[in-house]
C-alpha cells in the first residue's frame, strides 16, 4: 500500500497563533502549538479535550478557514500548505548556527478546488444555516458554486435525494432554517456538507447543542452515512461516551497540545496520559456497583491562559507526577505500542 492509498490526511507540526494586542505589545495564542497526526480514508479520528484546548481550531485550520501559522498539511498525496520549517527525526525543530529555524520550499496552493473534497459540520445549527434563504438553496450552494449540475430539474433532484439521505421530507425543501427543530437544521448542514460527495468532512461538536435523545439520532446518521459514503471524518467533541462510539481512533488534547493518540478501545480501557486517566474517570457509569468502586480523579488548580504558558509541558502545572524534567522540555508523541502513542516524560 502507498504513502498515498495509506493516509488521506497527514499534519505534521501544524501551528496555529493568533496575535493578541496587550498594551503597547502584541503577544501570539498559541490556540494550537506543534501538533501532527494522520487519517485514513472512510475512518473517523475523535478528537477530545477541555473547552478552550483548541479543537475547533484544528479543524478550521485543516480546511484553511484560518491560514496556519506553520507546519504542513498534505491531503490525498497533494502538500495544501507547508511553511517550510525543518525538523529531526526526534521532532525538534531544526536551528540554523544563527538560531533561526532552518527554512525549506513554502507550498501555499489555491484551496477552491479541495472544497469539494473537503467540507465541515458546524457546531451550532442555529447560526450556521442563512435564516433568508430556503433549505433547497442552503443545500444547494455548493452545487452552484462547484457547477455540478446540467438543468435546473437536476439540481432539484440531486437536492432533494441529498435530503431523503440525511432523513428529510421533500416538502421541506421550500421552508426557511427557523421552522425546524436543531436536530432537523443539522441534518439540513449535513445534506449542504455531502452536496459535493466529499472524501473528508470536519465534524465540529455537531451534536453538542442538541438534546440527548436527537444526538444519539444523528450520530447514528454519521455512521450509517460513513458506510454508505466511504467518507472520513475528524469528530470534534467534548463528550468521551459519544467519541468512543463512533470513533476508530482518539486523539486528546490540552492547551493547545496533543497528549495521547490510541485506537478508540485502546484508549478507553489503558489510557496512560495523567490528563487522559482524568478526563475518562469523570464519565458517567451506568452501573452502580461500578460507580461505587470508580474513583474520581480530580485534577487540582486551574487551566493556564493559553497568553501566559507553562514552560516544558503545558499539563504540568496540574499533575502529580511532574518534574523538574516536564518544566525544562514538552514530550514529544512516542509511540508506545501498537499504534499507542503518549507525550508524557513519567507515564
């Protein structure tokens, strides 16, 4: 199998900082800060972590609604962006004998034609649907846009069977977004990210903002659509329980940073990463006779502004087994067996 056939996507050391006026001085978040992973086609990569850790700025960044900072990014063997920067083969970033990073060829290509390959999910169906146009026009955008149809009578029908896809009534079509409940308006997001049959698709939290009994719905919708369509997905959430169920892989992060990366089972039952232990000792457990013998890892003090970073690891502030080692440098990823890989000096 080759590099291509095996990775539909590949980042590597992707960064992403945004400037923040301070006074007199303006200083970078680093929203995201160094992190590399790959998906294969028709798999589903979950992504988890805190609010605030940068999530949805790696999925923005990946489809280029945000331009990276640097790193590289390479979709179905084509290089979409790579800001040149140097690394060895421990990850770090090479420094030339004037300390400044060592420099390659810059690649920054035109993304309108990977549109099509490439779509999004947003978070909050009731903001991401334009409230004057109707559900037929919202879905078919895109279809405009990318001029995928002959007649208009095609149009109506690649439309309307976008629609019976995603579990919506053809009279639906001549309605506007606010006549529909948050589940419905989602799945009308959905249809508009599948018009131009992509090979990939950024899930942002999209069952976040729906209640308990449609998210089960739609996220069933996402896995029987994955074996229909063959697409791959990177699944943003916050809630483990959803991401493992629908998830081959997950990757957690904090801070802007990526602490562990294991398949979706894997990680479940032997996270090693003291930040992971935590996040999943806080899931609800059905049962009670296992609740009772659980217990739960509370994680003392705050989360450091992403202005103001600790030095070295950026969890360390927060765990009981730093080191002056965890302050002096960040881990990098190793991989601990069977495709388990932790950024973790102690672990």
């Amino acid at each position: 199998m080759s590099e291509k056939e095996k990775y539909l996507l590949k980042v590597d050391h992707l960064k992403q900082y945004f400037p923040v006026r301070q006074g007199f001085k303006t200083i970078p978040l680093k929203a995201v800060d160094d992190i590399s992973f790959q998906v294969r086609p028709g798999e589903t990569l979950g992504l988890v972590g805190e609010s605030g850790c940068g999530k949805t700025t790696v999925g923005r960044t990946l489809l280029r609604l945000y331009q990276p900072t640097a790193g590289r990014i390479e979709f179905d063997g084509e290089v979409l962006f790579d800001s040149g920067e140097q690394y060895d083969e421990n990850g770090r970033l090479k420094l030339g004998s004037d300390g400044k990073p060592v420099m390659g060829k810059k690649v920054d290509v035109n993304m309108l034609p990977y549109r099509r390959q490439m779509q999004m999910v947003f978070q909050d169906p009731y903001s991401s649907l334009n409230p004057r146009m109707t559900v037929e026009d919202i879905i078919g955008e895109p279809l405009d846009v990318h001029k995928l149809y002959e007649n208009r009578d095609e149009r109506r029908e690649k439309i309307l069977s976008l629609m019976e896809l995603v579990g919506l009534n053809a009279e639906h079509a001549m309605r506007y977004a606010h006549e529909f409940s948050g589940g419905q308006r989602q799945r009308i997001g959905i249809a508009r990210a599948l018009a131009v049959n992509p090979k990939f698709i950024v899930c942002d939290e999209p069952v976040s903002a729906l209640d308990v009994s449609i998210q089960a719905q739609v996220v069933n919708m996402f896995e029987e659509l994955q074996d229909k369509l063959g697409v791959a997905y990177l699944f943003i959430a916050h809630d483990l329980l959803v991401v493992h169920h629908i998830s081959d892989r997950i990757a957690v992060m904090y801070l802007g940073k990526m602490m562990e990366l294991a398949d979706a089972d894997e990680l479940n039952n032997n996270p090693i990463h003291p930040y992971t232990l935590s996040l999943l000792s806080a899931v609800p457990i059905p049962d009670p006779e296992t609740a009772r013998k659980s217990k739960r890892i509370v994680l003392e003090g705050d989360v450091p502004s992403p202005l103001k970073m600790p030095t070295g690891c950026p969890f360390r502030t927060r765990c009981r087994y730093a080191t002056e080692q965890c302050a002096a440098e960040m881990p990098q990823l190793k991989d601990r067996g069977n495709g388990h890989f932790v950024a973790c000096w102690n672990k």
